[in-house]
C-alpha cells in the first residue's frame, strides 16, 4: 500500500519499557496526520505461514480487513501500544493525534482497536493508570472507552462495520477461517 507520508519528524529509539519506539520531532497537533502504518498487504494463510517459520512476529500483522493484514513496514511496526494513546488509527492505517503531542513525547495508539475479537493476547507494559494489564481484541476495550474511541473517529473502517455486527447481534462469531490459523499456530507451540 502507498499513501502520501505527512512532514512530521519522527524519531525511533529505545524506550525505557520496550526495547524500541516512535517518538515526536516536533510538536504534532491534536487531529494532524501523524503517519501512515504502511507495508504489503498479505492473506491470513501467508502470515500464519511466516509466522510459523518465524520471518514474522505474532503481534507485528497489522489488521485492515476480515481476512487482510499488512506485513507492516520497519517505521510502521515500531509505533507502540497504550492503554492510553497520544495517536489513534482511523480509515485504512492512518495514525493521527489524539491530543496535542510534545517533542520527545513517544507516540504510541491502542493496538486492541485493530483486532477483531480473538483469542490472541499479550501482556501490556504501558504502566499508565488506565492500563488494562493485557492486550487484547477490540471488545477487550471497556464499552464507555470503546464509545469514546468512535466518537473521535478512533476506528478503522473495517472495525467500524464489525462492531455495528456486534451491537446488531448481540455477540461475534469467529470466522472459520480465523479458527483455522489459531489451530494452525497452536499445533505449531505458537499462542
């Protein structure tokens, strides 16, 4: 996927919880396009493949539809996570300002919002008050945060029209084939 890139500067170096991140170069204003998450878009069945061979990361795929992912690139996949984000993610991958984000500040965004539901997880170390401890698919996020994130158009395209399923039905039914690929990386010692 090509997009236009914006102008910020963006600086990766290590953090003191994580090994890597993203941090500002300049004040970025609340609402300004940050960066676009960029890379190739991939199949499930490809991942779960480069997954098992381990030319990938179980948590580097970046969700953009039911059955697509990006393989992110390298500035795309250092962005971290936070229960409590300074960017937020909406149409396919773009990553904007939540609020007004200080140079040197590292610029993180809540990777829950772009998982559909799951079983797959991983423990959070944003230490922040409102940590939720582990990281988890969408519907892992309160509801009342959930709301807040779609009322400041936190939400991707994709994830929008899933969690209208969900209110609709009440509930959200794991695809077959996403049933398939966590067997596939169960049998592999992958979870």
């Amino acid at each position: 996927m090509k997009h236009h890139r914006p102008h910020h500067r963006l600086i990766v170096k290590e953090t003191k919880k994580y090994g890597k991140g993203v941090f500002a170069g300049e004040l970025i204003k609340k609402g300004s396009i940050i960066h676009m998450l960029d890379g190739k878009k991939t199949p499930l069945t490809i991942l779960v493949d480069r997954i098992i061979s381990g030319k990938e990361s179980i948590d580097d795929p970046f969700q953009i539809g039911k059955k697509t992912y990006i393989d992110l690139d390298a500035l795309s996949r250092t962005f971290n996570h936070s229960c409590n984000p300074a960017s937020g993610v909406r149409k396919v991958g773009e990553m904007f300002a939540l609020k007004d984000i200080q140079k040197g500040e590292e610029i993180t965004y809540d990777y829950s919002l772009i998982m559909a539901p799951t079983e797959y997880e991983m423990k959070c170390k944003c230490g922040f008050k409102n940590c939720r401890k582990k990281i988890g698919h969408v519907l892992t996020i309160p509801e009342k945060r959930r709301e807040e994130y779609q009322k400041i158009g936190n939400v991707q395209r994709y994830m929008r029209s899933l969690l209208k399923e969900v209110k609709k039905n009440g509930s959200y039914k794991m695809p077959k084939y996403e049933i398939a690929a966590l067997k596939k990386l169960k049998a592999h010692g992958i979870q």
